[in-house]
C-alpha cells in the first residue's frame, strides 16, 4: 500500500481539515483513480475518522487498505477503533431467512385435499423423502394468505437449504 498517498495532511485536507471527529466517505486515492468510468473513481469507498487529536484512521471498502496515520507523519497498518456499520446480508441470505421462516411455520402433515391433489396428477408421495412437502395454510402470497403447498430445496453441493417452491393448494 502506498502510504504517501494517505498520509495525515492529504487525510486532514480531504476531511475538510475540520476537528470534526465522526466518520466521513471519500473517493479512495489509492484504488479510484484506476477506474475506468467516472462512477467507480469517484465513488466514496473511503471512510476515515478520528478517534483523537493527531491521529485519522481509515478503511477502504474496495482496496482494503486501512491504517491510521499520525500527525507526526508515522503511520500504522492498525486502524482505531473501526466504526464501521455491520455487513448488511447479502439479498440471498434475507430472501433465504424468509423461506426458512414460512418452512418453520408450514404443517408437516399434509391435509387429505392436497395427498388427493397429488395423487390425482399422477405424483406418488411415497416417493417423496418424509417431511420434504409441508403444508401452510395462511401462507402469504400476493398480498393474500393462500393455503400452499411448499418444498424445500436445497444446495446440491453443501445440502444447504436455498428456498423453498411454492404452489397454492387453492387451484
Ligand atoms: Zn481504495
């Protein structure tokens, strides 16, 4: 990593030079330059703060680089006290949390409407692993809460669960 560029002057200048101590987002000097579009140079991926006088750390979401430098003109690789927001899960993961939470809530036993449904096009639920259909009866849909009939699925590699499938049992 290349320092200079994040020493504490070009830090304090980019801070607006104020005693303001909270975190604030800059273009990264180090990894924004090299962008292609204007967006990404420019893009405030650099978060530096203040935790005292003399000293502003720094972490860049994109490069990584971190570090605190001092007044004095030394720098360390360790940033102070990093108040950075915790990590928002990934779309997938809250999408995920959700399918987890209607499969915990749905039956799993199956009314006799949906075992006649079942059998009436021709699929066989002995062949179907115990517990893989479920079974919800207000299960929101649309807007609506729907009676459903829900599958698990799940990661062919890990065998972790990835979502579920969805059918009313209504029609
Ligand atoms: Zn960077």
């Amino acid at each position: 990593m290349n320092t200079d560029k994040l020493d504490f002057a070009t830090l304090a200048a980019m801070r607006g030079g104020v005693e303001h101590t909270g975190p604030l987002d800059h273009a990264c000097p180090l990894c924004g330059p090299d962008r292609q579009s204007e967006f990404n140079r420019t893009r405030p991926t650099l978060r530096t703060w203040k935790t005292m006088p003399g000293i502003i750390s720094f972490y860049c979401a994109r490069c990584e680089a971190k570090g605190s430098a001092l007044a004095d003109g030394t720098f360390t690789t360790q940033p102070i006290s990093l108040p950075l927001p915790p990590p928002r899960k990934p779309r997938s993961e809250r999408n995920n949390l959700y399918a987890d939470h209607l499969w915990q809530m749905a039956d799993v036993d199956l009314p006799a409407g949906v075992i006649a449904y079942f059998k009436s096009r021709r699929i066989l639920l002995d062949d179907v692993p115990p517990g893989a259909l479920r079974f919800h009866p207000k299960c929101p849909w649309g807007g609506k809460k729907v009676p459903c009939i829900i599958a698990r699925y799940v990661d062919a590699l890990t065998g972790k669960p990835r979502g579920i499938w969805r059918r009313s049992a209504d029609g």
